[in-house]
C-alpha cells in the first residue's frame, strides 16, 4: 500500500510535520538533572485531595529541581467536562499555594512558549503526529461499528480472551487502500487506530520512580489515537504533548499503570524518548475493618474545597500531605522547626507504593502545631481572610477593633508552650465566642466543688479588689486575699497537705472568676482576658454571674 497517499487521504488538511512542530517547540535550555512535570486533570468537577497531592509531588520534584511544573488541561472527553471545570481546578490549586510556571497560571491566563496547553485547542498538532503514524504503516483507519466492537467485545468475554481489538479481530487493519477510499468517500465515520506490533508472549519492563522495576506483557491492542471527530484519546494525546512540552516525569495515579505498554509503545513507534514514569499510589482512609480509596461521592474531605471552608491553614494542609509522601518528613519539621517547607528535599523512592492513610486527627495536629507557630497578627490576618468569605458576623466582629482582636489571639501564645486550642479558622468563633458580647453564650458552667454562696461572695469581693493596672504578680496576690477572706487556701500545695481545713484553694477561686466572666471552666490565661476585655465589661460580667446564683 501506498501509505503517502492514505495518508494524504486520511487527512489532507495537514500541512505540517512533526519536525514543523518541533521547531515551534525546541527543546528546552534547563541545568543538568532538572525536571519538567506538569500536572494534567480533567475539567471534570472539584480538585480532589488526591489531584493535590498529585500536583503537589510534581510540583516539588520540579522546583527542588531547579525546572518546570505545568498545569496541562486535558480536555478531550467533553461528555464529561462541567461549566467552569477549569476555573475550579486553577482555584484549588492557587488556594493551597501550588507554584505554576507554565500552562494555566491564572485564571483566563495561559502563560509558557509551548501552549495552547488545553488539549481541545490542539487538535491539528495530533492529527500531524497521527498523519506521520500512517505514512510509517504504523495507524490506520477504522470503520467498526459501535455495534461491532459490541460484538467483537460478547466473543471475547464468552471465550476468556483478552478484550480489545487486536489479531483476527481487528477487521480493518488489512484493507486495501481501494477499500477504504470508498469508505471515506462514502462519508462513513471512522477512527484512527494504533498498528501494535506487540506480541502475546513477550513482555516489557521499565523503571518506576516509586515502585522500582516493573514487568508487564506487551500491549498487542490496536488503540484508538484519534477519534472520529479528530481529537485524540488521553493515550495519544499526552504522549504528543509531553514530547513537544519538554516533560522528563509523569507523575501520575497508580491506576494507569495498566496502560504503561501502551504509552511506551507509543513514544517507540513514534521514534521519540519516553519521560520517566512515577504512579502515586491512592490516599486511602479507613472503613469498618478494612481500607478504601478516599471517596468523592462518601468524603466530604475528598474535595480540597472543604479544607478551604472549614478554614485549614494551607501551610498545615501541604505539610499533611508531605507527611503522607515522604514518611521522613516528620523529623524534617522535629528538626528544622521554623523551616518553609519548600526547604524539605522530597525522594520519590521513600513513597508509600500501598497508598497513604488519611487520618483527620493527625491532620488537625499539624495544623494546630502551625497555627499556634504563628503570630497573633498572623492568626488574626488568616482568620479574618477566612472569615470574609464564610462567616460574615465573625469578619465584622473581628474588624470592628483589630487591636482588641489580635490581643485576643495572642492569648497564651508564648514561644515555650503555646496554647493549642485551633485547628483552622472555623473554629475561632466557638472558640473566642465569649470575647464578643454579641455572641457570647452564658450557660454558666459552675464548678461542682463550690458552693453557690461562696461562688457570690468570691464575686462580691473581686469586685471590690480588682485593679485594671495591676501586674500579673500583684494581680494574683490579690486573688490569693480574696482566698483566704472567703475560707480558702491561699497555695494550692498547702491546701494538699490539710484540704480538711478549708472549702477549696485559690484555684478554685480562680475559677469561679473564670466562669464569671467566660461562662467556661476552661480557656486561655484569665489575667490577660481581664485585661483585653477591660474593667468595665468584666465587673459587668461578674454582677451578671451573681445574679444567675
């Protein structure tokens, strides 16, 4: 067969090469040893926490290395392509601080010198690499049926033999050039199909970044590369793009591992060198006795919009997953306390090849941990940020005084042993509530060991001891006084030694005063709340509390 001229038949819009294109697209000028990965998702709904930690593995191994990370969008199933998929992949991966050199940089931005980089707007570039398949008598055209690859599928399952299009099965792979100008003149749809030359009983192997050597069987399955509308399958499609685009490792989910041979083969029949392959194995979660995959449709944590409106700090979220990559990460942060992330050298080879376990409590340690780092203008700075977008009456109470708020967060937030009371944004209004008059809830918690007599007259004489400017030390000693008036023992190891000779210890006044003016038994340093919420509200407070006794 003459396969210039199927070629020519096939596709006689195209004018161009593949030497054309890379000329377009030269190779890149990056230092020795460094990677070009790009993370390439489907417009298909919400970024998945596993699609960050994806992004956030290549992106790493990118930078660390001195090279590129590009955002590719890989848009050529459109059936399953929703209204604003991008944008809200592009959102996902900006709000947790995902550095994007090329691709889709923002939104409505594409930024790079090898775009487009959406799969739909290069279609002609893979009908060129297609064309060149065909004048090498390695792709033709197929004329199947829906209706018959059913069929050819039925007889495979009723025989147990490998599914797909391949051997006796693949009915168009030997027509005559006469046959399928015919068909092509007739206006009969088709596809463009892969001339595997694999065979059955040979196998291939490569070297996985994570996983090491793998050995698999040839791919011996005429693919589809080009559909009848032109545009390629993901297959095709990506092995064209990480050609032009430079790409040196595709990082990817461990469920394509299966189609390894067929992407392999595909760089091998197209003359050109395959990137490196590296597959992620799944973020697992446990359920019942056993473990799943973390699920879309049963984990509100599956999408990273959750960690965005339950107020997660972002650096806690990458630094949880980092954990999840690499399990030598934990002595990094042990070690290098005040260390950005970005500081910590993250090895493909000491990833987990049975997939990680999502586990919400540690999640939530780590970011008190990095909240309770933080300064107390930091906290106010996130929490009010969070607050503008999901909780307006907290954002206007906040704002209204930031002195009086960052005074509020910098409760206990000393350098030897902060308080750890947050986990994320959302839970600064539970947690602060009774610093604002106008939500503050007064379901007094009253200590068990106090009698409500002596709870009043501990009140009545605070109240008349209370000094605004008191120091911390005089403070205290007051409230020692105010002790012994009402029975109790002013030191609290005395009062171990004869706890028969007095009604408590200058502790449990404390906390009288405590659920006075927070309606709580617990909460941040008492001496620094007076002082923030003032004189006048805190005797305001204290009459209130006497007069619920």
């Amino acid at each position: 067969m003459d396969y210039n001229k199927l070629a020519s038949l096939l596709f006689p819009h195209i004018d161009k090469t593949i030497e054309d294109y890379e000329r377009i697209y030269p190779k890149r000028e990056l230092p020795e040893g460094a990677n070009v990965t790009r993370f390439a998702p489907s417009p298909t709904g919400f970024l998945h926490i596993g699609g960050l930690f994806a992004a956030l593995i290549s992106e790493r191994m990118a930078h660390q290395s001195s090279g590129k990370f590009i955002l590719r969008i890989e848009d050529t199933d459109k059936k399953r392509e929703v209204e604003g998929g991008i944008d809200k992949i592009l959102e996902g991966l900006l709000a947790f601080g995902i550095k994007i050199d090329e691709g889709f940089t923002d939104f409505d931005t594409e930024t790079g010198n090898y775009g487009p980089y959406q799969q739909s707007k290069r279609a002609e570039i893979y009908q060129t690499f297609a064309k060149h398949l065909v004048e090498e008598g390695k792709a033709y055209p197929c004329f199947c049926t829906e209706e018959e690859i059913s069929a050819i599928r039925e007889a495979q399952e009723k025989d147990k033999l490998l599914p797909g299009y391949y051997g006796k099965f693949a009915k168009c792979r030997n027509l005559t050039f006469e046959e399928i100008e015919e068909k092509v003149k007739a206006g009969l749809p088709y596809v463009i199909r892969l001339k595997s030359p694999g065979q059955e009983d040979k196998r291939i192997s490569f070297k996985d970044g994570i996983r090491g050597n793998i050995e698999m069987p040839e791919n011996i399955v005429d693919v589809v590369i080009l559909k009848s509308d032109g545009i390629p399958t993901y297959h095709f499609a990506h092995v064209v793009d990480d050609h032009l685009m430079g790409t040196t490792a595709v990082i990817r989910g461990d469920e394509w591992i299966s189609s390894a041979p067929i992407h392999l083969q595909m760089f091998y029949m197209l003359g050109l060198k395959a990137p490196k392959y590296a597959h992620i194995a799944p973020i697992m979660k446990e359920d019942g006795n056993g473990k799943r995959k973390i699920s879309k449709r049963k984990d509100p944590e599956a999408a990273v919009t959750y960690y965005s409106e339950e107020g997660y700090p972002v650096d806690g979220v990458i630094e949880y997953l980092l954990n999840l990559a690499n399990y030598t990460f934990e002595d990094f942060r042990r070690n290098n306390p005040k260390a950005h992330w970005t500081e910590f050298s993250l090895a493909m080879n000491k990833m987990s090849t049975s997939g990680g376990l999502f586990d919400l409590a540690k999640l939530n340690d780590i970011c008190k941990n990095k909240i309770a780092s933080m300064t107390a203008k930091e906290v106010y700075d996130l929490a009010t940020a969070w607050a503008k977008t999901y909780d307006e009456e907290l954002y206007n109470l906040l704002t209204k005084d930031e002195k009086y708020s960052v005074a509020m967060f910098n409760f206990d937030r000393n350098p030897d042993k902060p308080r750890k009371d947050i986990a994320k944004f959302s839970e600064v209004r539970n947690a602060f509530s009774f610093m604002f008059d106008e939500i503050a809830e007064f379901n007094y918690e009253y200590p068990e060991n106090v009698e409500k007599a002596d709870m009043k007259a501990i009140c009545e004489e605070y109240i008349n001891i209370y000094g605004e400017d008191d120091e911390k030390d005089v403070w205290f000693d007051k409230m020692k006084d105010v002790a012994e008036k009402c029975g109790f023992c002013r030191e609290v190891k005395e009062y171990k030694k004869n706890p028969e000779g007095f009604k408590g210890h200058v502790g449990d006044v404390s906390s009288v005063i405590r659920v006075a003016v927070t309606g709580r038994m617990k909460s941040p340093d008492l001496y620094a709340i007076l002082k923030t919420l003032g004189k006048d509200r805190a005797m305001e407070r204290i009459n209130k509390f006497i007069l619920s006794l």
